[in-house]
C-alpha cells in the first residue's frame, strides 16, 4: 500500500514537471526595458545620447602635460610620469583613447539607428521636428568628437603611410568588428561628413527666441551646455589644423585656415575676444567660453594641486621650460637682450599670464604668499612628499574660494570648457600664416596672423605696442612665436604634448625638463640654480600613439610603425 502511495507521488510530480517545464524554463522579467519600451519613452532613447555625453571629461586632468615639457608631478609613480621616462607601449599607454571614444561612438549609433522612431514632443509637429533636428545634430558631432579623439591619439604611419582608423557608423553585429582601418583621407570624410551634418542641424548658439515657445522649447538656452552649430565648427577647425600640420599634410593651409577664419569672421572677427578670457575658467558666463560643461560644487583640483601649506597635494609641477616660454611684459622673450629680463629677479615684470597661471617664488595663491626656495618650509622644494619637484605649482583652473582646511573644508563652482575663442584665434593664425604669411588676408577676413597674435598678447598684458612682434617679419619667425603663443595661452588643456609631435619637433619631445632650486642670500634676494628634474624617454616614431595591443591580438588591424 505504501509502495503504491509512493508511485503515485512519484507519477504527479513527473508530470507536473513535464508539463511546466516550459514555464520553467522562461526567464523572469528582470526589470529591464525592452527597446520597444524605451522608444515609447523620450527619456529613454535620449539616454542612449546622453551616454556619450557623459563618457567625455567632466574635470581636468594633467597626464599629457606630466608626460609632456610642461609639468612633473610629485607622484613619481604615477603613470603619466612611468610613461614619460621610458614606459610607453602598445600594452602599457595611460592616455589610451581607444575604448572610451569607441564606447562613446556605440551609445551614438545605438541612437542614431531608431531615434526618428520616438515621438520626442506630443505638444506638435513643429516641436517634435525641431527636437529630432536638435538631436540628430548633438549626435552626429559627439560622434565627430570622439573619432577626432582616435585621430590625434591613434592614427600614424603604416609601413610609411599615414594611415586613419576604423570607420564605426553603424550599429555592428557579433561578425563585423573586424573593420578594417581605413585610409586617412577616408577617415578625415567621414570626421568632417559628421561635423557637416551637425552644423546644419545644430542651432549656431542655444538661445531663446521672443515670441516663439515651440522653438524655445526644443533650442532654446535650456540646451546651453551641449553641443552647438559653433562648437561644431570650432571643431573643424580644430581637426582641420590637425589634418593640415606636417605629421599628417593630408589638408592644405589654406583649407585649415578657412575654417578657422570664417567662423572667426562670421561672429564678428577680433572682437569675439574676451577682456577677461585669460581667465576664462573663472565664469562660465564669459564670452570667450563656446562649450563646457554645467557646473558642479567641487574641490577636487584644489585638493590635488594646491601647495601643503594650503592642504593640497601639490600633484602638478610646471617645469622651467614652460616658465621661460613667458616674454616679458614689453612683449620680448627672455633670451631677447631688449627684454630687460633680470636673472636675479626673473619674475619681475613678466606677462602677466605668468602670474595668473602658475605658483612662482613668493607669488600669491589664496592671498598668502607662497614660498617655493629650499628651506622655506612645506612648500619648499622637495620638502614633503607633497611639495613641488619642479619649484613651482599650478595656479591655473585654481578656485582660490575652495578652503581644504580640515574641518573647515569648502567647495566652489567648477565647470570645464572643452572649447574657446582663443583656441580657434590660434587655430587660424597658424594656419594663415603657413598658407600665406604673417600679414596676407586673401580671404578678405578683416585680419591677418600677425593681427590675431597682437590682440591675443595685448589682451594677455603686453604693453608698449608690442615692439617684439613688430621685429617679426618672416613666415619662420611668426611660426615661433606663433608656437609658443599656443603653449602659453593653452597650457594645461591638453594640447602641448600632441602639437609638439603633429609639428615633428622631436628634440623637443626629447629633451629633458628642469627645476628651479631657490635659495635665499644673506644680504637679502635670491639665487637660482636650474637642474634637470627629469629625462624624457621618447622615440621619434612617438609622434603618433599607438593601437592598443589588445586589438591586435583580435584580428589582424595593422599597427603604428615602431609599436
């Protein structure tokens, strides 16, 4: 009786299991939305865009300038610095671009490929149009952002050939990511083919219009902080430049400088240059500022770059090589004997961008004075861990309102800017001046190279009408000046380490970067001793980056010559 009570349990749950297994065997729902679901929701679409905004840089970071002549760090381990004196590999490269600019260009195609098929405004048509315009245009140029990212950190020679990268603009399958690297012409169409398409879909500045809700609604000032129609082609002008410099030549001169040249024109020539734009990290209100990021209550840079004294950690050193890159107040450089440079006092009547932008010897920061000479204390050379290497710490982007004070600590507005006016001013005069020299203006733009570079210096301090730049008669000699306006002007935003190498100035990228060790004389004043504070271990094949070596292990992509 009990073997059979037995078999009929057994018998029930056979069956109970036979005909369930199926429900069994369906997965729950896991509280994912389905892409049915999500192009039902606005919110959810854009997000996929929204992704690729958020894979950009939120804060500033130093590790070009680190691995480049303009900065040490007193983290000796820190990759920037093992990249610097030797460590740079294909498997080993801490400025790699390749992942996070691919991840963005995905999120970018992921939205591209349905995006017409939300309804992003249930308010009319004509709302609805203007937001998918809008958003067509933002994602057309973040995916010209990122491909722009790639070129500059990942295109080079093959066996010779300057060769681009891979062209993602779609959505791949599981069997199409081996894509071949395309050739830098094809690579360059399609960068520019994406920055077309923004341009025209893209409102010039986000604005409100009077009278007009609708418009206001899908691209008006509520949009401030992504992508413009004039972001957009001071992108071009951007990747024009580099497209146009000796490590590529695949453009013209004349092309880079017409698309920085019109642009300048076409928002109202010299006079779109801030008063205060030397400090344009300091309002994000400023005029000279064309794209940036909401602000944020931050403390972070501080923390990190404030000297001890101060309760930083003074991570950023600029080297004496950038120090010496600023002229005198009368416009000459330090070397110039009409510069009235004085090498027991060499602060003294310096552009005043030097003040404003680094921690010298007895410079402000947060009122105090700041004492950088050996023995002066914490923010001595080398006198902690936290102390500069280099005899001087970083002023610019500092918040001098953030307090790090222990227990009294207090945050600032922080926002970064990925564009300015100045960077386009110094795109164009650059490119005029290799396509025409310094004083032709064939485009009948209003101004020539040499015109940019004076309104730039004289905005920077530079009195006395600029007798130096009067001296400049050559396109060789503008070329200099031009270089070295550039690095003092873009310091610290990321330009430094790869304009030296699309210039192939490869004794450049070589050479060793100095300290200032400071000591105070008996009699009162100062003497100064430079010293090498660290090598720079490049090989002239590193004016290109390199392709990860991972992605060579997946299919058979070429590699930069000498990675």
């Amino acid at each position: 009786m009990m073997k059979k009570v037995y078999n009929i349990i057994l018998i029930f749950l056979v069956g109970t299991l036979f005909f369930s297994c199926e429900n069994f065997l369906t997965p729950e729902e896991d509280n994912r939305l389905t892409e049915e679901q999500m192009l039902q929701n606005p919110g959810y679409w854009e997000g996929l865009l929204l992704e690729a905004y958020g894979r950009m840089p939120r804060n500033y970071k130093f590790d070009l300038d680190i691995a480049g002549d303009d900065a040490v760090t007193n983290d000796v381990n820190s990759s920037a610095t093992r990249m610097a004196t030797g460590e740079w590999t294909s498997a080993y490269n801490p400025v790699s671009q390749w992942n996070s600019a691919y991840a963005g260009i995905f999120y970018v195609n992921n939205f591209l490929e349905k995006y017409r098929e939300v309804t992003w405004s249930w308010e009319s048509d004509k709302v609805n149009e203007l937001h998918l315009q809008r958003l067509s245009g933002e994602a057309y140029g973040l995916r010209a952002w990122y491909e722009i990212l790639l070129m500059v950190n990942h295109a080079g020679a093959v066996n010779g050939q300057i060769t681009g990268l891979p062209v993602v603009d779609k959505v791949l399958g599981i069997d199409d990511f081996q894509v071949p690297r395309a050739t830098i012409e094809n690579y360059l169409k399609q960068i520019n083919a994406d920055l077309d398409s923004a341009i025209i879909n893209l409102p010039a500045y986000y604005e409100d219009v009077a009278d007009d809700a609708d418009y206001n609604e899908a691209m008006g000032t509520r949009f401030i902080n992504r992508l413009s129609g004039t972001a957009a082609r001071a992108l071009k002008s951007r990747v024009s430049l580099l497209a146009a410099s000796p490590s590529y030549s695949v453009m013209t001169w004349e092309e880079a400088a017409a698309a920085a040249g019109e642009l300048i024109r076409d928002n109202g020539g010299l006079t779109i240059l801030s008063p205060t734009g030397v400090e344009f990290y300091k309002d994000f209100n400023d005029r000279e500022n064309i794209w940036f990021t909401a602000f944020t209550m931050s403390r972070s840079l501080e923390s990190d770059n404030f000297p001890p004294s101060l309760y930083g950690k003074g991570l950023v050193n600029p080297t004496q090589e950038l120090v010496n890159s600023f002229p005198m107040v009368n416009g000459y450089p330090i070397t110039d004997p009409a510069s009235g440079y004085d090498l027991d006092n060499p602060y003294a009547n310096r552009d005043p961008r030097l003040t404003k932008y680094i921690v010298y010897n007895e410079n402000t920061l947060k009122g105090d004075n700041i004492y950088t000479y050996v023995g002066s204390g914490d923010d001595g050379i080398n006198a902690l861990v936290s102390s500069t290497r280099s005899g001087y710490y970083l002023k610019k982007f500092m918040n001098e309102s953030v307090t790090l004070t222990p227990g009294r600590e207090k945050s600032a507005q922080f926002f970064r800017t990925y564009i300015r006016w100045s960077e386009v001013l110094l795109n164009y005069a650059e490119a005029a001046n290799e396509a025409w020299g310094p004083d032709a203006d064939p485009n009948s733009y209003g101004f020539s190279a040499r015109d940019v570079i004076a309104a730039l210096r004289s905005r920077a301090g530079i009195t006395g009408g600029d007798a130096y730049l009067a001296t400049i008669t050559s396109k060789d000699e503008m070329r200099e000046l031009i270089h070295n306006e550039r690095r003092i002007e873009l310091c610290f935003e990321n330009f430094r380490f790869w304009d030296i190498r699309r210039w192939e100035k490869t004794d450049v990228m070589k050479s060793p970067v100095s300290a200032v060790f400071i000591y105070p004389n008996a009699g009162g004043g100062y003497s100064y001793d430079v010293q090498k504070a660290e090598d720079r271990i490049y090989e002239d094949y590193m004016i290109y980056g390199p392709i990860p070596y991972n992605e060579t292990l997946k299919y058979d992509i070429p590699q930069n010559d000498g990675w």
